[in-house]
C-alpha cells in the first residue's frame, strides 16, 4: 500500500514517538496546519493504520484532545516507495 508523502511524514512521526500523539503535537512536530495534518490522518485511517482518539481536556472548560493511535496494522506497516 502506498501512502503520500504528507501520510508517510505523518505515520512515520507517529510510529517513531510511541504510537500515540496528540493532533497539535504533530501540527508543531512537522510545522504544518491542522488541517493538512488531519487529511493525512483520515488518509492513514481510511487505509486501517490508525485511529482518532477524543480525550476530555483537564479542568473547567478544557478543549478536547485529539489522538492519533496506531492500529495493529499501523504498528506493522512498513511504508513503501512503489
């Protein structure tokens, strides 16, 4: 399966820091906008290798997180340049 280059930048910081990785850690991370860096992440969850998480924001009137995780698969893919 072959993912664009924006996916495989994505994938391979996700991959490389664990697996899990907050929305805005990966926007400052690759110094790209959220909306660049959530197409890549519906790309990657559209081909089963990763999930969105929503976790409650700590405190009153926190926002909400949002997680990229790695699937089973996503944790075994190795991306490829074919």
């Amino acid at each position: 399966m072959k993912l664009t280059a924006m996916s495989t930048e994505v994938f391979n910081y996700v991959k490389d820091n664990g697996g899990h990785i907050a929305i805005s850690e990966l926007c400052e991370a690759l110094n790209r906008g959220a909306r660049s860096i959530n197409a890549s992440v519906t790309d990657l969850t559209k081909k089963g290798l990763a999930a969105r998480e929503k976790v409650a924001g700590e405190g009153e009137g926190a926002k909400e997180i949002t997680y990229v995780n790695l699937t089973d698969d996503g944790k075994a893919f190795v991306p490829s340049e074919d």
